[in-house]
C-alpha cells in the first residue's frame, strides 16, 4: 500500500451508443504530472474515453475515480445512478476540457471566456478574475488579444484562449481531444508548442490525438486503443521505436506516410 | 382637406388616448409575453417529452388560432367561469398569450441551432444547467431571435387593432368613434393607417439598430 494513489483511475469502463459497444472494458491510471497520449485509428473510442473522464458521455459500466472520489455515478443498494446537475458541474470542473472545434463562447472576448468559469464556478471577483485570465492569456501568447472576440482570432489564436480557459480553472487534469486536428497545417506548430508548454510546467495531461511525432516527444506514456479496448500501452520510446503487437506495428506503418 | 384638420384637431386628445392605449398593450403583451416565452422556450428545447408536452400543445394550440379567436376567447371564457376581467386586460391577456407562443416557438428554433459544443465547453469549466443558459446559451439565442422577435412586437401592434371589436379603446376604435361623428371615413382610415404605418416601421429601424449593435461579433 505504500504506491499513492493514482489522481485517475479508469476502470472496466464500458459504453454502448444503443447496440453498438464503443468501449469494451478500458483500464488506464494517471498519476499526477503525467502526460498520457491516447492514438489509435477513428472509432477506436477514444475520444469517447476522454468524454466519459468529462463526464459529457454516460456510462454503462465501470468507474472512475479522480483523485479519490468516484465521479458520475453514485450507487445506491447495489444500483447505480447518475449524478444531478450540481454534483456533475462540480465534478466537471475538477477536470478542463479543450475541444477539436474550440468552442469558445462567441459572445464573449477572450478574456470574457476564460473568466467566466473564474467568476460564475470559482465565484471569484471580477478584478482577481481577470487577473488570472490576462495571466493565462500572457501565458499561450495571446495578452494583446485580451479583449479581441473570438470571429477576430484565428483558429490557432482560438485554440489558445480554449488552453487558458480550460488551465485557467486550476484543473487537476486537462483533457485534450484532438486539439489540433481543425487546423490549417500552418496554425498547428503554435498551439502544439502551447500543449507542449503546460506539460512542461506539470500539469497532468491526457492527450488524444493525431499527431504521432507530438505524441512522441510530449508524453510520459502512450496508450494504443483499438476497437474500444487499450490494445498496447508503454513508454513513448517503446510504442512507437518497438510496437510489441503487430496491429500497433501496422497502425504505425499507414499513419507515417 | 382643411376640414379633416379641422375635425383631427377636436378629435385629437381621444385618438392620442387611443394610441397610448395601443402602445401600452402592446409593450405589456411583448414584456409579458416575452417572460411566458422565455419559459416555453426553454422547456421546448430542453425539458424531457412529458414536460415539454403542455407546452407544445400550449404553443400549437396558440399559434393555430386565429388572434381575433383569442381575443374572443380571452373576454367570454373567464366570464363564464365566473372572473371578470374588462375588456382591456382580456384584450392583453389574450395578446400576451399569443406573444408567449410565438417568443416560446422562436427562442427554441435558437435555442436548438446553437452548436452543442458550446453546451459542452460551458458545462466542461463546470457551469450548472441555470449558469449555462443564463451566460452560454441564452445570449446566443437572444441574438439569433432578435429579428424574429421585433418582428412579433410589429404583429402585436397591427393584432391590437382586434381589440376594438371587444370594446377596448384603442387607436381604431376611438378613429371608428371620430368617423361616427364627422362621417369622413376614408380621410381618418388613412390617417390611424398611416400612424400604424409609422409605429411599425419605426419598430423596425430599432430593431435593425439592436441587430447592428449585437451583430458585430
């Protein structure tokens, strides 16, 4: 018993979309300060993996665990139920989510969206929130785009208020779904380097996404989904320089070229 | 012609009452109705089939019926059960009704075109169903409905013309009332039409104004 334990801890994690079972039994720990990468081909689950730790997707069996409590789920002689509304949201902001498509609040300047959950879920006054947020936004490059609104940035500019909004919470992990994959190829490099950045400073991160050289030299580990299941996991070095299983050896193969 | 002025001058105070009376139901059915739509909107978009069933029928049900229908309605049914309302508040009621249907249907068409990420971004930094709508969800919609619903504060002044039929003073009935006296039909017809005219087009341009000043992001 002397291992702490982990900050998250997937298990037997299963979902089905109807008929059709999309994770088939997932495990997966993250302790504090890793970077985790998930690869694998489309429709391998692994966003949904990461939506379930949001807890944007429900579940039909299994547990997770984030820094020792139980999330989603509460059970009740045996059976179990899902949470209200306002164990969710307190749940949802122990975690920070940056999407494929941004979703920043188009309403809003970019310090308006990374202060809105400072203000309405941390209650924080306004001057304190917005101190963090200039912060944030100095810290992914953007502090003369404060007060710019989403329509005046460019995509890249876009995904890095998404970063300050999502770090700016104080998460204790950042999901990061695909973060790079609605990029022009020219915008990508600046907001891998932001992601690249955050690692470096010891957030914990888990990471799906596209970009295998990325996923090389951010991650501590990386974990090859296949048909809903983690077919192979190890350290970066490992997955990608000595693929045990030859369908990582073949998924590695296609994706290089 | 120098008669019609003659006449407008000594008929003015009641026509101006009139207009009041105009503009005052109809601000009051597009800020009540506006409220009851704020409501129906919601549920409409959000609330699960049950509870959104009333509403649905409540929103059919309202936009189905012909305004003067209402409006009959609205003054002979609660007299029946016993409420007396005057013609003035069933007139509102039945406005307000109508308005809330119509506000209810087109904050859910806005509601709904809003992409789900962003429901998803503003529930991932931990914002509460209340929180989400009050600051993600319902400025967006508001924006997007805008147009639509000056569109409805317009319909609510040319529909506060049916009034007159159930006795409430407004601008058409008090210009009916002037004609009574000095039988210059055509020349006070065109005269409440033409301050219809001007109330609605003047709606319009602050309506445009509004969508310039929220649309430039």
């Amino acid at each position: 018993m002397n291992k702490p334990q982990p900050l998250l801890a997937i298990r037997g994690l299963t979902k089905q979309f109807g008929a059709v079972e999309v994770l088939k039994g997932v495990d997966l720990d993250l302790d504090q300060g890793d970077v985790v990468s998930i690869i694998g081909s489309s429709g391998s689950g692994k966003t949904t993996l990461l939506r379930c730790v949001n807890l944007l997707e429900e579940y039909q069996g299994g547990d997770i665990v984030l820094d020792g409590e139980t999330i989603g789920y509460r059970s009740v002689n045996g059976r179990r139920h899902r949470l209200g509304d306002r164990a969710l949201s307190r749940q949802r902001a122990m975690t920070g989510m940056v999407f494929q498509s941004f979703n920043l609040f188009p309403h809003l300047s970019a310090a308006g969206n990374v202060m809105l959950g400072l203000r309405k879920v941390l209650k924080l006054p306004k001057a304190e929130a917005r101190a963090i947020a200039e912060t944030w936004l100095a810290r992914v490059g953007l502090a003369a785009r404060a007060d710019h609104y989403p329509s005046q940035l460019s995509g890249g500019q876009q995904q890095r208020v998404a970063i300050a909004r999502a770090l700016a919470m104080n998460p204790k992990l950042v999901l990061l779904d695909e973060v790079t994959s609605a990029l022009d190829p020219e915008l990508v490099q600046e907001v891998l380097n932001t992601v690249k950045g955050i690692a470096e400073d010891g957030a914990t991160l888990l990471i799906v996404t596209h970009e295998m050289r990325f996923a090389r030299d951010v991650s501590s580990r990386v974990v090859f989904m296949e048909q809903g299941r983690i077919h192979e996991e190890g350290p970066a070095a490992e997955i990608f320089g000595n693929p045990k299983s030859a369908r990582l050896a073949e998924f590695l193969r296609n994706t290089r070229h | 012609m120098q008669a019609f002025l003659d006449q407008l001058w000594i008929a003015r105070w009641p026509l101006w009452d009139g207009l009041l009376l105009t503009a005052g139901i109809a601000a009051a059915a597009i800020a009540f109705g506006t409220l009851l739509g704020g409501i129906v909107g919601v549920q409409l978009a959000y609330a699960p089939w049950w509870l959104r069933l009333p509403f649905r029928l409540y929103v059919d049900i309202m936009r189905g019926t012909p305004v003067l229908v209402l409006i009959l309605a609205a003054f002979y049914i609660p007299a029946v059960a016993g409420l007396s309302l005057g013609p003035t508040e069933a007139g509102t009621l039945a406005l307000t009704l109508f308005a809330g249907a119509h506000i209810g249907e087109l904050l859910r068409g806005s509601l709904q075109a809003i992409p789900p990420g962003q429901a998803e971004a503003g529930r991932s930094i931990g914002l509460t169903f209340p929180q989400l709508l009050a600051y993600v969800l319902l400025p967006q919609a508001a924006r997007s409905a805008l147009p639509p619903w000056i569109n409805t504060g317009v319909e609510l002044i040319k529909g506060s013309s049916l009034l007159s039929i159930i006795g409430v003073g407004e601008l058409l009935l008090r210009t009916q009332e002037v004609i009574g006296r000095t039988f210059m039909t055509i020349q006070f017809y065109i005269f409440a039409g033409i301050v219809y005219l001007v109330i609605n087009i003047a709606l319009d341009q602050l309506g445009k104004s509004l969508e310039r000043r929220v649309g430039q992001h």
